[in-house]
C-alpha cells in the first residue's frame, strides 16, 4: 500500500484504512449471506408448490378405475326357462312319410308276395294322426301306373279309426299277403297276373308314396 501522509501519525492513517476494509468485508459478506438465505428459502417453497399442484388433481383409484371398466361391459342377460311344450297338435301332412314295401322283389310260381306300407313322422315334435284302416290303403298297378289292378280296400274291411300320437321318427307298418290276382270292389271275381313288372303304391288319407317296383315269373 502507499505511505499514507498527513499531519496525524501514520498509525492513525493505518488503523483508518483497517477498518474502512474490515467495514468493506463486514458488508460484502452480509450481501452474500442475505442472497444465500433468499435464495434457498426460494429454493425450498418450490417443492410444496409443486406438491399441493400435484395434490390439486389425485391420480384415480382403485375404485374410479373398476366402475369405469363395468360401465363398458354389458351384464349377462337373464336367464329363461322355455315354456313347456303344449298338448301335440294334429299331424301336417308334410310331416307324414308313408313308404310301400314288398318282401321280395321277384316272385316266381306259387309265391304269395307280402305288401306292406311303413308310416312315420318325418317332423320335429309329437303328433296326432289318424292312421285308422279306413285311412289306409295299399294298391298294386300296372307298370305304367295307369291301371289298379287290386286294392286292399276291395277284400278287407275298410273301417275303423285309430287315431295315435307319432313320435319323431315313429315307424307304423300294417301288411298283408298278396294272392297274385286282381280285384274289385266289394271282393268280386279274382284273375291271376301273369309274368311282368307291376307297381305297388301305399297311401294314408289320400297321400300316396313313392311306388315299388315288383316282379311276378311264371
């Protein structure tokens, strides 16, 4: 430093600027004290701002979260017991099958074919039916199919009812032997046919099914 000079002794001047720096330094120090402590008091609020911001919208529960899945998925629907099913109902006739049948399908000499229909119920459910002798009927003709040669109905008694309940599938068969003639009605004079094709058709109330076809050798 420079020599200080004046009138006073140099001591005075010493202590003069000892304490001008010492003020200096007590000075310098209480500014950076005074930064320090604003600064870390500013330092230390921000995190309860940050938390009472976060605490200011709570992230969703448990709870929150389940009622927001169920809301999306549709409760089962309830369960129904089917009614019962009623009493059966009268058979429709798309419902009946009705099938004729010959035991053999060649005949030779003195055979005495046996012809037969089989009835069924080709529906879903039970029905009523009836499948009577007055109802049936089993009638052999020519190849052609033109001409009945003999019906069951000419011979044997065509009355009487039976009406029945047919299950699904239900098979009802009802047959007769054939003397290998002809008839008419009220069992008149009988002819023997001789060798050839001939057709059986079965029929129910009228239906008839599909013909069988048969041979007769002499």
């Amino acid at each position: 430093m420079t020599e200080p000079t004046g009138p006073l002794p140099s001591s005075v001047y010493w202590r003069r600027r000892l304490a001008a720096v010492g003020a200096a330094l007590v000075t310098l120090l209480l500014l950076i004290w005074v930064v320090g402590f604003f600064g870390s008091d500013s330092d230390d609020q921000a995190p309860p701002t940050n938390a009472a911001a976060s605490a200011s919208t709570p992230p969703p529960t448990m709870s929150e979260t389940g009622s927001a899945s169920s809301s999306t998925t549709p409760p089962p629907p309830p369960q129904t017991t089917p009614p019962p099913p009623g009493p059966p109902q009268p058979c429709p006739d798309e419902a009946i099958g009705v099938v004729a049948k010959v035991n053999k399908p060649v005949f030779t000499g003195g055979d005495q074919p046996v012809l037969s229909m089989d009835l069924v119920n080709n529906g879903p459910v039970p029905c009523i039916k009836d499948i009577g002798r007055e109802h049936r009927e089993l009638t052999v003709l020519t190849a052609d199919g033109h001409t009945v040669l003999w019906s069951s109905n000419h011979c044997l008694a065509s009355k009487g009812s039976e009406v029945r309940v047919l299950a699904p599938k239900e098979v009802f068969n009802f047959g007769t032997r054939w003397a290998g003639t002809t008839s008419q009605p009220g069992c008149g004079a009988h002819t023997r046919l001789g060798p050839g094709d001939y057709l059986l058709v079965a029929k129910l109330a009228g239906k008839a099914g599909q013909p069988t076809v048969f041979r007769l050798e002499g």
